[in-house]
C-alpha cells in the first residue's frame, strides 16, 4: 500500500497522529472532522495514499462505491436521520486542502457553521 510520508492523512491512517475514529477495514479509515463544518462531521478515506481524484484509477472504482455505500450506514450509527451531505474536493480550484483524497460527510440538524 503506497504512502506519502509527508502526508498528514497518512500519518493518521499509521497511528503517528491520533483521530477520532469512527471506521476502520483494511482499505478505509474513517474518522471525525478537527474542524466541522456540521454537527456530524466525519471524513472516509483511502488508507492508500491517492492524491486526488484527478490520480484516481478504474482500479479504485470499487474502493470508490464503498467509501459512498458506508457514508449512510455511519450516519445512521451517528444519529443523523435527517439526511446528510457529501462532499469530495479535489485541486486548488476544487478546495482541496488535504491532498489525500478524502470524502466528507456531514450530516446533523441546521443551521450549519458552513456549507
């Protein structure tokens, strides 16, 4: 499994930094926003390190409909019953602050602190 070790997401994913877990497999960590943008804030991520979507491969469609196919399944675990958001940015212009892809689902009553 491919690392950038300069990479914060990475460095989550190896136990060097602490989060707040809320998933783990053998190819997906899943975890609390630092800063929330919602009142359930999680992001799901690849433990590969891929970039952005714009790196993405036909090999990681299917990592891709898991990651989408687990977000109403923590949701639900998390208390959210009212819908919720996902989000995926990718590049400069995208907003991508991270470059590990990551995928944000928020979810909780309104009003939000952003989005």
């Amino acid at each position: 499994m491919s690392a950038d070790p300069n990479c914060i997401f990475c460095k989550i994913v190896a136990g060097q930094i602490p989060c707040k877990k809320v998933y783990e497999d053998e190819e997906l960590l899943g975890f609390h926003d630092i800063h929330p943008w919602a009142p359930v804030h999680i992001l799901l991520i690849p433990k590969q390190h891929i970039a952005n979507l714009y790196d993405a491969q036909a090999e990681h469609n299917a990592l891709f409909g898991r990651m989408l196919g687990l977000a109403p399944r923590l949701m639900r675990e998390l208390g959210v019953e009212n819908g919720f958001r996902t989000l995926i940015n990718t590049g400069a212009d995208g907003m991508q602050e991270v470059y590990h892809l990551h995928m944000h689902v928020m979810g909780g009553p309104r009003p939000w602190s952003k989005g």
